[in-house]
C-alpha cells in the first residue's frame, strides 16, 4: 500500500503555492488581485477619482476597471507601470500593501551624534557618486 504525501510550502514571490510532487495551487493568486483592487479603490477614493477617470486614466472600459476593484481582473504590468507614470501611485503599495516612508536628509540624520554625522554624510555621498 502506497500512502501519498501532500506538502504545501508557499512561494510568496509569485502567489502560487507548490505540493510537494512540484503541482501548483493557486490559491493566494486571487487574494493578491482583491487585495489590490482594495487599495486601487482607497487610492481612487483619496485622490478623488471616479471609476470612469481611473479607466480613462488606464484606457480600459469602466466595466473592466470596476472588476479590477473587486479583484474579479488584473492590471497588465503595462496598466501597472501606467499608474506609476500618469498618477505618481506607489508599486510597492498597490502590491504589497506595505508603505514606503520619505525622509529627508536631516529627518534621516536627527538621532546620529553630531560627530558621527560627518562620516554618514560621507557614505552618502560615496553612494551617490556610485549611481552616477
């Protein structure tokens, strides 16, 4: 008798779950686009859009945005990018959920002693150069 084993370990980088015998379950992947179309709709809201403005915005129809919203569809990574560009949304966020703070150069350094502050200001602009 042959007993069969099923482990599911998850794969948060794509929303698709692996078993053990490599098939896939995709159960977050629907989460994901809830999730997602949650924050489309408090991000919407903020900025004081209508439905028919995010989907002018995006050039797709008020139908097809309507169910991005409720997760029923997905953005395109070029729809995605289109947010980014035309509405200056953070990616990070609209996927993640996870906000990224900006902090000044000064908020950054308030807590480093002063004589410390020197050396931070120097590995700064050693990244900087870096990036050039």
């Amino acid at each position: 008798m042959e007993l069969n084993v099923c482990i599911i370990k998850p794969n948060k980088c794509n929303g698709v779950e692996y078993m053990q015998n490599g098939a896939k379950k995709e159960t977050d992947k629907q989460q994901l686009y809830i999730d997602i179309g949650n924050r489309l709709k408090e991000i919407r809201k903020e900025k004081g859009y209508t439905q028919e403005k995010m989907a002018e915005i995006l050039q797709v129809s008020t139908t097809f945005y309507g169910k991005v919203e409720r997760g029923v569809n997905s953005l395109s990574l070029s729809k995605i990018r289109c947010l980014y560009e035309e509405m200056e949304i953070d990616i990070t966020y609209l996927i993640t959920g996870e906000k990224q703070t900006k902090m000044s150069f000064n908020e950054l350094t308030k807590n480093i002693s002063k004589e410390k502050q020197y050396d931070f200001q120097l590995v700064v602009q050693g990244i900087l150069k870096l990036l050039d």
